[in-house]
C-alpha cells in the first residue's frame, strides 16, 4: 500500500510547491515564485520515473499529475504573466487579465495531452513545464533589460506565442528515459549537455535560449519521421 502512493505523495509535492509559488506571485515577489517552479518541475519528472519504477502506475495518479500541473504549471506562470503585464510600459486596468490566456491554453493542453494516444512516448505541442519556466524567467531578464521585458507588445505576443505552442502539432521529444544508452538518448543528453551550459553561464536568463534550443532539436530530430496517426 505504502510503495502504491510514493509517486502520488510526490505529485502531490509538485501540488503544494505550486501553491506556495502562486502565493509569492500574487504578492509581486516573482523570483522566489520561479523557484518554486523549479521545485515542482523537480517533482514532476521523479513522479513518474519512481511509478515506473516500482510499477504502480494508475489512472488515480495519471488524473493528480494533470491537476497538479494545472496549478504549477497553468495557474502559477498566468500570474506570472498578469503580475508582468501590471508592470509594463501600458498603464492599463484590464490589460494584465489577458496573462490567464496562458492559464487557459494550459488547461486545454493538459486535457489534450490525456486523452491524446499519440504522446505516449513523447509531446505533441509544448509541455507546461518547460512553458512556465519560459514564463518565470521573464522576471530575471528583467533585472537587466527592464525596458525589454516590461513592453506590454512583447508580453502579449509571449502570450500569444506560448498560448499557441501549447496546442500546436509541432512534436517535441519528452526527457523521460527508459534506460541512459547514449544511442537512444542521443538527442536528450545534447539538450540536457548544451542545456546545463547556458544555465551555468547565464542562469535564469538562459531559459529562453533553452526554450528554442528544445523546439529546434525536436524539429531536427523528428525531421524525418511520421506523425503518429490520431484514433
């Protein structure tokens, strides 16, 4: 019973490292609600490893992993984005509800990628994780490039953009292993490798170069073959 719920209890870390980001979100403190983000990305990626593991995957935990992710990786990178946007170059009192347009594009990504057959194995649109971590970087970027960041032209077309790429058709391999053979994980341990290298060079300013080096390697390695065909 006890082996049963550890991916669950894990989940349910990912939930609760949500929670307390969106706290900090809401109170305008934006950096320390990234970190938190990284806790639940943490906790995401060993939820499933450990139920593979000890082979207890359910149905239970499958529905828990896409309610927890609409917290932490729906909810909490919406008000990010509300809180980026009440900061911008448009003093305006409605423009930074347009923020939970991502919240929204989240929940229909999570509800496609339940009952969609075809990302088994890998996505088919952009993952809320590395999504939000986009999101959450904004506030680090801003530290340097205020004038950049705080342009209420480019957060809306950040919306727009990540919004869409959410539900898009663009396949993007998942960083889940079965084993750690270099040849069947060539392509992740690049990502992972050249990854690890922006982030010690630039930190949380690096996310964004880590978002198009993801989608430009899944472009290139899904290059050649077929899309999974829908049920």
């Amino acid at each position: 019973m006890l082996k049963k719920n550890i991916p669950n209890a894990i989940t349910c870390a990912n939930l609760f490292s949500g929670c307390i980001g969106i706290v900090f979100a809401f109170k305008g403190d934006l950096q320390t609600a990234a970190y938190f983000v990284v806790f639940s990305g943490i906790f995401d990626f060993f939820d499933g490893m450990v139920a593979r593991l000890l082979n207890v995957k359910s149905a239970i935990g499958k529905d828990l992993d896409s309610l927890a992710d609409m917290v932490s990786f729906g909810f909490l990178p919406g008000v990010v984005m509300f809180q980026l946007l009440k900061l911008s170059d448009y003093p305006s009192e409605y423009l930074p509800y347009l923020g939970f347009i991502i919240t929204v594009f989240s929940a229909l990504r999570l509800a496609k990628f339940n009952n969609d057959a075809r990302q088994t194995e890998d996505f088919i649109g952009l993952n809320t994780p590395m999504n939000t971590l986009f999101i959450c970087s904004l506030p680090y970027i801003a530290v340097d490039y205020p004038q950049v960041v705080y342009s209420s032209i480019l957060l809306i077309a950040i919306t727009a953009i990540t919004s869409l790429l959410l539900v898009s058709e663009i396949r993007i391999f998942s960083l889940k292993f079965s084993d750690l053979s270099w040849a069947k994980n060539k392509i992740k341990f690049i990502f992972l490798i050249l990854s690890a290298l922006l982030i010690a060079f630039l930190k949380f300013a690096a996310i964004p170069f880590v978002l198009v080096l993801y989608i430009a390697l899944s472009l290139l390695y899904f290059k050649d073959k077929p899309m999974p065909e829908k049920n």
